[in-house]
C-alpha cells in the first residue's frame, strides 16, 4: 500500500465519521419514530387477533431495529432480494475492507475498488432499486387516479399523500446513493445505505 500523507488520512477519517454520523442518525430517527407510534401500535397491533399483515408489520418494524446498528457496525446483511442478487453478488467481490489508519476512531475503512466496475455495479444495484421505487409510485399514483379520485375520504387522501412522498424520499436516496457511488470518495459509497 503507497504511503499516505497525513492530510489525506485526516481527509479519509473525516468522510468516514461522518458516513457513521449519518447512520447513527438515521437510527436516532427510527427509535424516535418507534417510541412515537408505540402507544398506537399497543393498542392496534398488540390487541388484534394474529394475520399474515400482523407478521409482516411486527418484521418490519423490529428487524429495521437490528438491521440498522449491523449496517453501523460494518457487517454486511446476508440476504438480499432475488432479483438484486446477481448485480448485488458482483459487487461483494470487489468489496473490501482494511485496517483503519485510526482505530479507535474508525473501526474498519472501506477501500477503493479495484476496478470502476465494482462502482459501476452498485450504481445498477442502486438503479434497479430506483427503477422498482418509481415504478410502484407511478402504478400507485395511476390505480389511485383510476379507481379512488371520486372517494371523498380523507383517509384516502392521507394515503396517497403520505405513500406518495414516502416512495419520492426512496427515489431520492437512491438517486444519492447513485451520485455518492459514481462521483464520491471511497468513503461516502455507503453513506446513505440503510
């Protein structure tokens, strides 16, 4: 490995604390967002007889609580969607990590990718994902156009609303997560990557 110069380490360790910064961020926000909807969730979930929507709610809500702190803590998830595995499986085998030049700061340091292609590989992952948010935003917004325009509920509203922005803030990550791959420093490729 070349010699680094003290400005690029402090540069390196800089991007790195803040990737990590915006992952505990990003977690802060989950617990707080779950301690705000655990009174609801007692009296709806907790109460109601069990169901296949009741399984899925209770996964999704407390496999983000372990999935997120792994992510901080530089081990990757074993799984992925079947459709993102090839793209996703290329990309591991240029992933690597290496010694943090400041360990008691950084406990490991994502290094440059062999090759552009790993970058470029990601950045598919990340399209098909973008790819697969706007479609299902598009089809939402289309059947809700369709079928519901003439419901005057306002819980309907709410859905569409909140279900729109919902997969317009997914686009958006994923479009940064493209932006940080192609055009960022090794350090800020998993920056948004929760």
């Amino acid at each position: 490995m070349a010699t680094l110069s003290p400005a690029a380490i402090f540069a390196s360790a800089t991007r790195q604390v803040i990737t990590k910064y915006v992952n505990v961020a990003n977690f802060v926000i989950l617990v707080v967002d779950y301690l705000a909807t655990l009174p609801s969730e007692i009296s709806l979930m907790w109460s109601s007889k069990w169901s296949a929507a009741k399984v899925l709610f209770f996964l999704t809500r407390y496999l983000a609580l372990i999935d997120v702190p792994t992510g901080i803590y530089c081990i990757p998830p074993k799984a992925v969607h079947v459709a993102e595995f090839v793209v996703f499986f290329k990309f591991l085998g240029g992933l690597e990590y290496g010694a943090s030049l400041l360990p008691t700061v950084i406990g490991c340091m994502p290094l440059p990718p062999k090759s552009k292609d790993a970058n470029t590989f990601l950045s598919i992952l990340f399209g098909l994902i973008l790819a697969n948010e706007l479609s299902v935003m598009i089809m939402t917004l289309i059947i809700g156009l369709i079928k519901y325009n003439d419901l005057r509920s306002p819980l309907v509203k709410i859905f569409y609303r909140d279900g729109f922005f919902y997969f317009l803030i997914l686009s958006a990550i994923s479009a940064g997560n493209i932006t940080a791959d192609l055009v960022g420093p090794p350090e800020y490729r998993f920056l948004i990557v929760l």
